[in-house]
C-alpha cells in the first residue's frame, strides 16, 4: 500500500538559513508526490508537484524539492528561511488504489518553525 | 477566483447528536474530496465526488456518515450519531477535472468538537 513518512514532527531554523523538511515514500508503481502547506486557521495550499522528468522541482514562495528514487525521498527544502514559512508542511503521494486515482494520501505532518 | 467555500468554521455537539457540513467548491471544478484530519495527523479521505457520482467512498464509516452531491456542485457531508472519536478538522476540497496529476484546493475546514 502507498504511503508517505515524515520522521520530524517540527523543525526549527533561524531565518535566513537553509531549511529542509524530510519526507520518505512507498508505493507499488510511479510515485506521483506532492507537498502542500498549511497556515493557521486556514485551507492546505499547494506548494508543488513531482510527476515524471527532473528530479529537482520548483514550486511556490521559493521552495523546491528533490526526489531521490534511489532513497525513495522527496525532501522539502529552501536556500533561506522566512519566519513567514512557519507552518504545518504535508508530504502527500497520489493513491492509487481509488477508481480515478486522484485522491491524496498525506504524511502526519511536520511543523517548520523559522526564529528571526 | 473564489476559493472553496465551507460552513460552519466550528460546531461542538454531545455524542450520538447529529452535525452537518457544507462544502460549495470552486466554480466549474467536477471534483469534490472531503477530508477527515484528526489532531496531530495527516489529512484523511473520506469520499470523492465526480460531478454527482461517488469514485470512493471505501474509507468513508457508512454506517454514520453520509455525504451528497446532488447536483454536481455543493456538497454536505452528516454524521449521525457522532462519537467522540469523530471530534477533528473536516476539509472540503476540489480539483478542476479530477486527472491525476492535478493540484487540489482545499478550504478552511470546519472544527468539530464532540463531548
């Protein structure tokens, strides 16, 4: 069965630093990954998508992630930090078993907290 | 655009009461997802909508939950009778077509709180 693994529960990095937020997979065919975001009191947002073709991807507010197939890791990272990057980050991976196979199975969550 | 729009925010109830969310999508989006999160965990699908018709409901505790599409856009998703254990964030989101690799948007959830 597919899943997704986030080992931090919070990571903690002072602004401007380089920050990276774990997230690990497994699944039975073509892993499709994504990371979304989500602020206090609001809605996830999606932060970006690996799909197929480069292993670094860029997404929004400057974040990129790197999928390693090898590790089977699609981690989270940023050159330097904002204290407006405090949040809850989700690792999620396409599940596979529903009819469409567009529905999301996420990770538990890790927490960034970026200190000025 | 509007964003996904869902009511109420919050909602506290006894257990073995019932409790009803809606959901109203963006416009034009044939997909619909609710989304049970619990404290402390990752969200969790509870039914997909494709227009009106249900793709997968196989997660969803039929025996007390139900939700409806009817026609194709708004969405309400009841629980009856609710327990304890039912107490977390429920997240409505949409997609435009539903295809894989499409992002998803999600609105601000409702709060359920069941003493």
């Amino acid at each position: 069965a597919q899943s997704v693994a986030q080992p931090e529960d919070q990571v903690n990095v002072a602004e401007g630093n380089p920050l990276t937020v774990k997230c690990t997979y497994s699944v039975s065919g073509n892993p499709y990954l994504f990371w979304y975001v989500q602020y206090p009191n609001r809605g996830l947002q999606f932060l970006l998508k690996y799909i197929t073709g480069d292993n670094l991807v860029k997404g929004s507010y400057g974040f990129e992630a790197e999928f390693n197939k090898s590790q089977t890791s699609f981690h989270l990272k940023k050159p330097s930090a904002l204290v407006s990057d405090s949040a809850l980050y989700f690792c999620a991976v396409r599940d596979e078993r529903g009819q469409a196979g567009t529905a999301l199975i996420f990770g538990k969550g890790t927490t960034l907290s970026v200190s000025s | 655009e509007a964003g996904v729009a869902q009511s109420p925010r919050y909602k506290i109830i006894e257990k073995r009461q019932s409790v009803a969310f809606w959901c109203n999508p963006i416009s034009g989006h044939a997909t619909l997802y609710w989304y049970q999160q619990i404290l402390g965990q990752g969200p969790k699908l509870l039914i997909q909508f494709q227009n009106n018709g249900v793709v997968d409901d196989s997660q969803l505790p039929k025996d007390r939950f139900s939700a409806e599409r009817l026609k194709g856009v708004d969405s309400t998703l009841k629980i009856q009778p609710a327990k304890l254990e039912d107490s977390a964030v429920y997240l409505c989101a949409s997609s435009l077509v539903g295809r894989w690799n499409e992002k998803l948007f999600f609105g601000s959830g409702t709060q359920l709180s069941v003493l």
